[in-house]
C-alpha cells in the first residue's frame, strides 16, 4: 500500500495537473472591441497580444490549429498578455488592418496600454520559434521603441540599425526599413557605402531606385560584387525594379506605372529590360488592351522572352484566345515552334496544333494533335484537352 505522505503528494500532483488542463482548456482569445480590449491592458497591466487573421487564410488556420493550441504557448500568453484576434472580414478586423498598415496574414501585433507598438511578426512559426519571440516581445531591450530610441541616439552606429532592422522586419514590409536605412547612410560617404555592413543595409533597406545609395551601386556594381557577388547585386538590382512596378501593376494603376516605368528603363540591363517587358505586357492583359499587348510582343518577345519557353507559350496562348489576324497568329506560331525546341512538352503541341487550326492548316494540326497525344499518353497525364481537340478536328485513332 503508499504511504499516507505518497498518496497525498499523488492528489496534490493530480489536481495541480486537472487545474492547468482546465486553465489551459478555458484559455481564448478575446473578440472584443479594440477599445474595450485597450482598457483591459490598462487595467491589468500587461501588453496586448492581437492576432489579425481571415477565415479563408491557410497559414492563420495553421497558427491556429498546431501553435495557438500548444499549452506551451498559451500558458505564456495567458500569463503574460491580454490576448485578442479579429477577423479582417469584419468590421473590428476590416479597421484594425487599416490602422496598422496589415499586409500580409496572419499578422501578431504586441500593444503597450497606450496603443504603442512594441513588436509584430507575421507569417507561420513553429511553435518553439513562436515562443522565442513572445518572450522576446516582452524584454523591453527587444522592443521596438527601445531599439528605434538606440538607432536615433547615434544614427551612424551601423550595428544599433541591424538591431532595429532585423525585429523591425519581422512583421513589416522592406519599405519601413528605408526611412531609417536612409538616415544611417546619409552620415557614409560615397567612398564608405562600399563595405559589407553598408551592403547588408543597402540591400535590406534602400528601395528607392532614384535615390542616392541606390544609383552609387549602380554605378559600382563591380566594387559592390566583390566584397557580396555578383549575383547578390544583380538580384538587388532586379527586386528594386520588381518593387517599384508591381504594385502599380497589381492595383491596375496605368498612370503611375508608366511614369515609374521610364525610371526603370533607365537602368541599361537586358535582365530589367526582361522584367519590364512582363510587366508591359501584364498591364495590356489585365485591361484587354490587346492591340497593345501585341505590338508590344512583335516588337520584343524575339529579343526579350526568347528563351523562357513557359512565357513564349504564355503569349502565343493569348494570341490564340485573343488575336484573329493571321500574320499574328503565324509569329504565335514560330513563338511556340521555338519553345518546344527548349522544351518539347505535351502544352506546347496542344497549343501549336490549336493555332495551326485557328489559320485552318489541318495538316499541320493534325500532326500536332498526335504529338500532343503521344507525349500525354507516355506521361499518363489527363486527356481530356488532347481528346476534345481530336474530335473537333475529327482524327481517328
């Protein structure tokens, strides 16, 4: 039999061990209004934890299921935050996205009573990860308004702007780190921006094309390969470009992008002049400009897509679903002829067998269409496209 002391201390272990499944089965994140969640930071003195986050989103249902379940995790939230999510489909998560310039979900925003910032993260954790930085988020060194405050004390201290940098990226886009990386950079001279530690800022803080750090690298794109590579520099090169015509792009912005385009045309590089062109042409697609889309393809798809065999046949596919006139449909034609020369796939004789019939050269069709089978057949894949093309044309097997 135990011993009376072994039985006592196998309760105490017991009911210890039922109440933390209990606290830890209770634990929920408030959907309060952001007010009411405000006061209660106020009340009991502990930071906000605020989750922003779409039903529809895998990686906030991910957070959700394998980290935010974890009673490590919540053992720690619960003790140290008030904790709070809103769904950005509703009204309350619809504002809170807004106020904090949200662009990417799920997002974590840690809140001091007076609303002041003190950390953010975005995107999936693993749930060890995850527990670093809510720990982090609560050492007031670790904060962001400490950091900031170090950073603005002694701006040509290239170490104390790593620090802000690297907790001020976890939750933001580069483009917050640019107003402060320009700051740093401002106290280097020209000779000084060529080191490793003013590389590192350049490349993760300069998205200004126009601007003075931006246009030295250019203008040294040598000196800069050597002390990163040359595949560092021309990677920055194009993400500075990709960053200044996306969103214009994106948000259907024709103004705006055409002016920002002739900033990027000025950097003299058959890699940007590439880029470009993708962008041109996904402007005139997005609109259904299709006169345009194809005096920009005849004039440029030879010297700037010419080997990208997917995108030689992106364009020939939109020239057989939008483009009657058959000079056009022959260069479509040649387009998708070539790339089937750097890549002989099954897309690429459907496509070629589809235009040739669309200039109603049935022979050629024809051949096609059994290239296009064979390489399905061979594959395994799904016939149903090659299958409704040899109907439509009327070959027998």
């Amino acid at each position: 039999m135990f011993h009376k002391s072994t039985r006592i201390l196998c309760l105490l272990f017991l009911f210890i061990y039922t109440q933390n499944g209990i606290a830890q089965n209770n634990f929920k994140f408030d959907d309060s209004d952001y007010h009411i969640i405000m006061k209660k930071s106020e009340a009991e003195h502990k930071p906000v934890f605020l989750m922003i986050y779409a039903s529809w989103c895998p990686h906030c249902a991910k957070m959700k299921k394998e980290v935010l379940n974890d009673p490590l995790v919540t053992n720690l939230l619960s003790k140290n935050y008030i904790c709070a999510w809103q769904d950005i489909d509703k009204p309350e998560g619809s504002m809170l996205r807004k106020k904090f310039d949200i662009s990417s979900l799920p997002t974590f925003i840690i809140l001091d009573s007076n609303e002041i910032e003190l950390y953010r993260l975005n995107n999936e954790y693993k749930t060890n990860d995850f527990i670093t930085e809510i720990k982090n988020a609560l050492d007031p060194k670790k904060q962001l308004p400490y950091l900031k405050n170090e950073f603005v004390k002694d701006p040509s201290n290239a170490e104390k702007w790593m620090n802000f940098m690297t907790v001020l990226k976890k939750g933001r886009k580069r483009s917050y780190l640019s107003e402060t990386a320009h700051i740093y950079l401002a106290t280097q001279s020209d000779a000084q921006l060529v080191s490793e530690t003013n590389w590192k800022i350049i490349s993760n803080g300069v998205t200004d094309i126009s601007s003075r750090e931006f246009q030295y690298v250019l203008n040294h794109q040598k000196e800069f390969a050597a002390i990163s590579s040359p595949a560092r520099v021309n990677r920055k090169i194009t993400n500075i470009v990709t960053e200044l015509l996306q969103p214009y792009t994106e948000n259907g912005d024709t103004i705006n992008y055409f002016k920002k385009r002739e900033i990027a045309k000025t950097i003299r590089s058959q890699k940007i002049d590439s880029l470009v062109f993708t962008y041109d042409i996904t402007i005139a697609e997005r609109y259904g400009n299709w006169s345009s889309y194809r005096k920009t393809t005849t004039e440029s798809t030879e010297k700037l897509a010419w080997n990208n065999a997917s995108l030689l046949k992106e364009i020939a596919k939109n020239y057989l679903q939008h483009i009657a006139d058959i000079p056009s449909l022959k260069q479509a034609i040649k387009w998708t002829i070539h790339s089937l020369e750097l890549n002989n796939a099954f897309d690429g004789n459907l496509l070629l067998s589809q235009l040739y019939l669309k200039i109603n050269d049935k022979k050629s069709a024809i051949e096609y269409a059994r290239k296009a089978k064979e390489i399905c057949t061979g594959l395994g894949c799904n016939s149903k496209n090659i299958d409704e093309l040899f109907i439509e044309i009327n070959i027998k097997e």
